[in-house]
C-alpha cells in the first residue's frame, strides 16, 4: 500500500519553488559531471605523455672523462712508466682503465690504475695486510 503512494506522489507535479531546486539541482550535476570528466581526460592524457615521452637525463651520472679514441690506421701505442723492481701479476682492462697488480722487488704489493685516454698511471694503491 506504501508503495503505490509513493507511485501517486511521484506523478504529481511539483510546486513551482519545488521545479527551480530540481532543475538547479539537475544543471548543478551536469556541471560537475562535465567538470570531473575533462580531469579525468587530463589525467590520462599526463600518463600517456609520461609513458611515452623519451627518458633523456635518465642515465647515470658518470666523470667525465676525455673522449677514448683508437685511431683506424694504427694500434694505440702507450708506456706505463712502472717503479723499477716491479713483477707484474695481473692485469685487467675496464673501459680506457687498465689495472696493473703485481709486487715490488721488496714483497710489497701494489696496484696501479693506467688511463689509456690520458696516458698516464692516475691511481698508485699500496696493498696491505696477510
């Protein structure tokens, strides 16, 4: 029986004063409806350009270094001044960095790091310990 009132009051029309809050109501929803739309479609639009877009600064950050060249038309010829007394144990090559290990006539152990681009021993490391 509820339920058919409910059906008869909501065919009847409404009052004047009552029409204007409904329709205020109705344009007030469209309005904000509208509004949340376009940000959305600008949220969407700031991903797409973040997936999208081409990640220049993101390598990392390294020192700079002279550029390291070998020239075409002959091999790159170099001398690693060396201490006298001086038996090389290894070596080993990382970029224009050569490591140069081994031991002095003395039993002291030492490393040097030779720079290929500069031509030069940048780093003297004396090894200690058992």
């Amino acid at each position: 029986m509820a339920q058919m009132d409910d059906e008869n009051q909501e065919d009847k029309p409404l009052d004047p004063a009552m029409e204007s809050v409904r329709r205020k109501m109705v344009k007030l929803q469209l309005i904000s409806g509208g509004i949340m739309a376009v940000l959305f479609l600008a949220v969407l639009v700031s991903i797409f350009y973040k997936l999208t877009r081409d990640e220049g600064g993101a390598e990392p950050v390294t020192a700079a270094a002279p550029s390291f060249a070998v020239p075409s038309d002959q091999p790159l010829s170099l001398t690693a001044n060396l201490p006298a007394g001086f038996r090389v144990g290894q070596t080993s090559l990382s970029g224009s960095q050569m490591l140069i290990y081994g031991e002095m006539g003395s039993g002291e152990r030492k490393a040097f790091v030779f720079d290929l681009a500069l031509g030069r021993i940048i780093a003297d490391v004396t090894l200690a310990g058992d």
